[in-house]
C-alpha cells in the first residue's frame, strides 16, 4: 500500500479521539487529591509519606497518613510537558541520562519547588520504599530521604522465580508479614499514627471492591468494538494508585462500569465498529508527554485495548473481615508483580491476552530508563510473531524524557506497522 498525504499525516494530526464522558470526571477525582495534599502540607498534625508503585498504598491510608506518590506526579509532569526540565536539572547533579527518568523527575520537582498542578511534591514526614520491582526505587527513596532529612522503611520483598518452591512461597509471605508489623511500629514511633484495626479494613475492603470494578470494565474490554481504549485507561489508573480505599474512587468505577454496559449494549465503541480495524495490546509504561499518540492511533482504525500494565494496579484483592487476613492479603499482593514474571509464563500470559482480546498486534515499549519493563521484550517479540503470527512493533521511546521520542521516526515505524498488520489480518481472515 503506497501512503499518500492524508496517511502519512494521521499520527501527527491533533484531531483527539473522545473518550467515555465517565473517564472526562477523572480530573475532578485528581483536583480533590490535589487539594487534600495542598491543605496536608500547611497542617503539622497531618502526617504524609511518599510510597512507591509497589507497594499497596493502602497500607498508609489505613494509618491516616496521606500518601504522596513520586512516580504520579512524574507522571503529570510528564503530560503537563515539564518533565525535560526538571531532568535536565537532575542531570546537571550529575545523574546520568540512564538513570530511571521518574526519578529524575522526581529531584527536579522537588529541587524545583514546582505547583502540584505540574507535579510538584512536598516533603514527607517518611518515605516508604521497597526493591520489589527494581533496584532505582530503594536507591532513589533512600537519597531523597538523606536529601530532605526524613525517616526511611524499606521493605525487603523476596522475589518469586521460576522454581520457587511452594515451602519457599510461604516462608517468604511470613517474612513479609512480620515486617508489615514492623512498618506499622516505625509509623507509630516517627508519626504517633497508631493503626485503627476498624479503619484499616474498611480501607482494604473499598479496594478490594475497587479492583472488582476495574476487572468487569476489563472483561467488557473483549468485546468488538472495544467500549474502552488506552486514552481511557491510562487515566482510569488514577484512584486504583492513590486512592483505592476510598468510596469517591468506587463510584467513579461504578459510573464508568455503567457507561462502558450501555455501550456494550448498544454495541458501541470508542471507535465505531465499521472503524476498529486493529485491536492492540499495549506492553510497557505508556510516554505520558505524548498522551495524543494513544488518541492518533485511533486514526487509524487502531485501538489499545489491553494494556499488562494498567491491569496490574487492579490484581484482585480478596475481601477479608480481620486484621490478620488483611496484613496476609498484603503481603500476598507485595508478592505478586508483574515483573516478577518469569518469560515462560510472560509468554503464556500475553498468549492468553490476545486470544481472549481478539489481539491484532502488540506494541512493545522498551524504555530506554526502565530496565525491568523492557527485560525480555525481543523473545517476547519473537515468540509472539512465531507461534502465533501476530505482528509486534518493538519501539525504544521513554516514559517522562521527551528526548527519546523521534516524531517522525515513529511516525515511519507506525505507518509500516499498519501496513504489516492489515496484511496479517487478511491473511488470517483466508484460513
Ligand atoms: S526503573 Fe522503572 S520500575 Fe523502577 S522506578 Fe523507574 S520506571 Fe519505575
């Protein structure tokens, strides 16, 4: 198929896509966030933390101690287009162009003293950290707590390989769990929060309700046209990251689980159906300065439609009536992470994910400063495009360093992947 200029344009246009009118209330649900972090900083008798991706946050809500999430705020950097800033500053301390870009976000808003609106942070009263997913996270807490002169918990969270026996399992679940124990005596010593049992498990329970909600919305995800694409989701995460314990985040789900059933019903999509012409699984952390890409995709008859890594912030939770099984629940999905996996079963997974999604192709983003995300895409890749003749875009890109992202470069690579995958399609279609 030979381009022509209307073609050729489709990536760059800026013609937005529109999204559910739920997933548009979101920005309601972050100002009040906002908000409550803003009134937090002012008064001495409210406590914060700052808290990594993985671990569940609602281990300091539970603790009434409001949760400040570094690598969100680098995310709302990154879409308010301030990001190159602020790590350029952390560059000029000397931390190399490698190093995990959140975290260089992460110095530059904080050195920077930048509005929350753009993803400035305050100073803590403790950071909480953990090396369950990469090594940055601990290195990262443990300078900006030296930095700000704040207490640091590290949790020590043993990794699950291939071979892990089932024994080894439950030694490391009982490990975790003496040291949530401990996490809750080091919040009492620093802060004088002491744990409210009652609270605690109400705060479970909302999340655990919540992930139910975002797996319906999954599952309604299946059908064609698909009611719900990237442009939605990677703002849905939101209340799954911060504010899962909370009812405001359980009613937003549950208009949007409402919405997404009237245009299941209706057979509605994000795209009309005549329009979706290639459903795509989206592997990696989406670049959050280029958010129109997922919309532009569109444009081209293309929708995400499962994304590994806004799935993984809604894993199921069980429902628990004790403290006990609330500390066991934790610490069981401590144990649970999606880079944990290891390639045998990462490929049995997206294998699964494209028959059950009706997957046309796969986009993975290997990114240049986040090493376990990107571990293992080019067997992915292969074993994808062997065993079941799906095609797969590997492109190199970041998730908060613009730098990294070459307009017209990914516009060639887009358009050649169409091509490949209308192709592909048709040659399925014969069989
Ligand atoms: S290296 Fe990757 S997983 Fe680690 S903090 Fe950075 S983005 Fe997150």
């Amino acid at each position: 198929m030979k381009m022509n200029s209307t073609t050729s344009s489709k990536l760059s246009t800026r013609k937005l896509v529109k999204t559910l009118k739920s997933s548009q209330k979101i920005s309601e649900l972050i100002k009040w966030y906002m908000l409550k972090a803003k009134i937090n900083e002012y008064l001495p008798w409210k406590k914060s933390a700052w808290i990594t991706s993985s671990l569940p946050v609602e281990l300091l809500w539970g603790l009434n101690i409001f949760p400040l999430h570094p690598e969100n705020n680098a995310c709302i950097s990154g879409a308010r287009k301030v990001s190159l800033d602020l790590i350029e500053h952390a560059e000029s301390l000397g931390y190399s162009r490698d190093v995990c870009s959140y975290m260089k976000t992460n110095v530059g808003a904080y050195d920077k003293k930048i509005s929350i609106r753009i993803g400035g942070i305050a100073k803590p009263d403790f950071v909480v950290t953990a090396g369950s997913i990469c090594d940055t996270h601990v290195k990262w807490f443990q300078i900006q707590a030296r930095r700000m002169d704040v207490p640091i918990f590290v949790f020590d969270v043993p990794h699950i390989v291939s071979g892990t026996s089932k024994s080894t399992k439950i030694r490391y679940k009982e490990y975790l769990i003496e040291q949530i124990y401990d996490f809750f005596d080091f919040v009492e010593a620093t802060t004088g929060k002491k744990l409210n049992e009652k609270y605690v498990l109400k705060i479970w329970e909302n999340s655990a309700r919540l992930s139910d909600l975002w797996q319906q919305i999954y599952e309604h995800r299946k059908n064609i046209p698909s009611p719900v694409g990237y442009a939605d989701t990677l703002g849905d995460i939101f209340p799954l990251v911060l504010l899962p314990g909370l009812k405001k985040s359980i009613k937003y789900f549950e208009d949007l689980l409402k919405e997404v059933e009237e245009y299941v019903a209706l057979g509605k999509g994000a795209l009309l159906k005549e329009e979706e012409k290639f459903r795509l699984m989206f592997e990696g952390i989406p670049m959050w300065y280029r958010i129109k890409f997922f919309h532009q995709l569109m444009n081209y008859g293309a929708i995400v439609t499962y994304e590994p890594y806004t799935f993984s912030f809604g894993a199921s939770r069980p429902h628990v009536d004790n403290l006990e099984d609330g500390v066991n629940a934790m610490a069981e999905s401590m144990l649970q992470q999606p880079y944990f996996y290891n390639l045998s079963d990462r490929i049995a997974y997206f294998k699964d994910v494209i028959k059950k999604y009706h997957i046309d192709g796969v986009l993975l983003h290997e990114n240049m400063s986040c090493r376990p995300s990107c571990t293992g895409m080019y067997d992915l890749k292969q074993k994808i495009q062997q065993d079941l003749g799906i095609p797969v875009l590997l492109f190199t890109c970041d998730m908060t360093d613009p730098r990294a992202y070459g307009k017209e470069q990914m516009q060639t690579r887009i358009e050649s992947f169409m091509e490949i995958l209308e192709q592909s399609k048709s040659k399925r279609l014969d069989y």
